[in-house]
C-alpha cells in the first residue's frame, strides 16, 4: 500500500483506503479502481493523497539513480532530447519522467539477463 500525492495518481490504480472529503463524506470506495474521472473529482473535491494497492508486478525503483553508469548515460540523452525546451517548466517535468521511465527499462533488462 502506498499513499500518493493526487499529481501521481493514474487510472487503473486500485484505492487502497476509503477517501473522504474533509467533513468525513465518501468520496471514493475502498477497491475502487481509478478513472480519469475519479481524480478529477477527487481535485474538485480539494483530496491531496489516497492510499493505492501497490502493483505486485512493478518493480520498485526511486527516483534516485539506480545504478551510475545507466544513470549517466540516461542523464546524458534525455537531457540533449530536451534542450531546447528547458525553460518550460511542463517539458521538465516530462523529462523528469521521462528519465524515470528510462531507468526503469533498463534496471529491469539488466535483472532479466541476470
């Protein structure tokens, strides 16, 4: 179980936890699963964090660098990728993500082959 912060909640996430208002009313049920829908209403609804089920088949990985080599070269590529729009505050937080999302696929290569 993991409690996210709204900006990280996806569709097809699991609630893990009943959600509810700040005077206690249900918004979401425990088990529900997630729709573009939901978090909006959860937005409108001023919620900040709702516990999620963990997916058992993604692998947990931090947004620190999971090995240094792969880092770096990670680092180098998504960063001349986005050069030219770094100024823009959104294009960041897509190559933040981008990175994650590069270092994810390859930690699970190298435990693959492992």
């Amino acid at each position: 179980m993991a409690s996210l912060e709204l900006k990280e909640l996806r569709p097809g996430l699991v609630v893990a936890k009943q959600v509810k208002d700040l005077h206690g009313v249900l918004l979401i049920q425990e088990g529900t699963v997630l729709t573009e829908k939901n978090v909006l209403l959860l937005k409108s609804w001023g919620v900040d964090r709702v516990w999620v089920q963990e997916d058992p088949d993604e692998e947990k990985i931090t947004e620190k660098n999971p090995s240094g080599e792969n880092a770096e070269i990670v680092e180098r590529e998504v960063h001349q990728k986005f050069l030219d729009v770094l100024d823009d505050p959104v294009m960041v937080e897509i190559m933040r993500v981008a990175k994650i999302q590069l270092e994810r696929r390859l930690y699970r290569k190298k435990t693959i082959k492992e």
